[in-house]
C-alpha cells in the first residue's frame, strides 16, 4: 500500500462478546456504530489498529469518485446539517464538493481544513446485502479485513 493513500474503514460487526482492547482501538478510529465509516490515511500506527480490529472492520483504499459521492451523500456537519457546495465555497478555496473530494484525495487538502465537518459517516446496510458472511475474512469468503480497491463498491452500495 502507498503511504500517501486515503483509506476507508467501515465497522461491519457489533459490541457483544467484544474484548475492551478491541473496543478501545475502535473507540479511537471513532467507529462507535455498525455501518459507520472514517477516513484516515495510510500509516503504520494506523494499519497496528486496523490490523487489532481486522474481526470487525473492513477497509480499503477510496478513490477520488467515491470519496467525492460519500462526501455530497453522506457528509454532515454539526448539527446534523448536510455538507452543500454552498458550504464548500465559503470556508475553503474549492467551488464544489467533487474539486475539494479530489483535492483530498491528492493530498492537496485535508477533511480537518472544513471547520465542521463530522469525522464519521453513517452509512446504511449494503443494498443487496452482503454477498458473503460477516464473521470471515475477506480472503476466507468472508466480508472483513483489508480488502483493497473493492472498497469501493462495497461504499456505493451502502451511500
């Protein structure tokens, strides 16, 4: 994985039966719910936590198009408000969501630079459902763990 990527985490399994380090790594991702999603990038203290937690997250590296379609959907700031291209223009130097979605995705912004915008995006169960189970890995039939670009698809589904 480059160390540059933005990579999306989305909490598939509950609280019950769960080990209280395990909880306190997904405490610090702040993924508190099932079907909510962060975004963090790519670092070794990162992928420690995302590794501890591999039995109830999956995650993967977004692309510019679907970070641009979480933020429009899914994107809201204090106050439950949703994130508009209005909002966009004025307090950062991009005219629309998808321009500041693709300065993110280049490094050339950050998620913080909006003043309040929500760390996390609740997202609503997979249209279809899941086409595996829950409880395996990825690459065990499963749905959790890294699972790379098809992280993706599994985001358009579940905005």
């Amino acid at each position: 994985m480059e160390s540059n990527k933005l990579l999306a985490i989305i909490r598939l399994r509950g609280i019950v039966n769960i080990r209280s380090e395990i909880n306190d790594t997904l405490k610090m991702l702040k993924l508190y719910h099932i079907n909510h999603a962060t975004l963090i990038n790519n670092s070794p203290s990162y992928l420690g936590m995302l590794q501890k937690a591999k039995d109830y997250i999956t995650w993967g590296e977004i692309d510019a198009e679907t970070l641009g379609l979480l933020l429009s959907k899914r994107g809201r700031l204090i106050g439950n408000k949703r994130l508009s291209d209005q909002y966009i223009k004025e307090n950062v130097k991009f005219k629309t969501i998808d321009e500041f979605a693709k300065a993110v995705y280049k490094n050339q912004a950050k998620l913080s630079d909006l003043p309040s915008l929500k760390p996390i995006f609740r997202l609503r169960p997979p249209k279809g459902g899941f086409h595996r189970t829950i409880k395996k890995s990825v690459h065990a039939n499963g749905e959790l763990g890294h699972r790379g670009e098809k992280i993706n698809a599994l985001l358009k589904k579940m905005i």
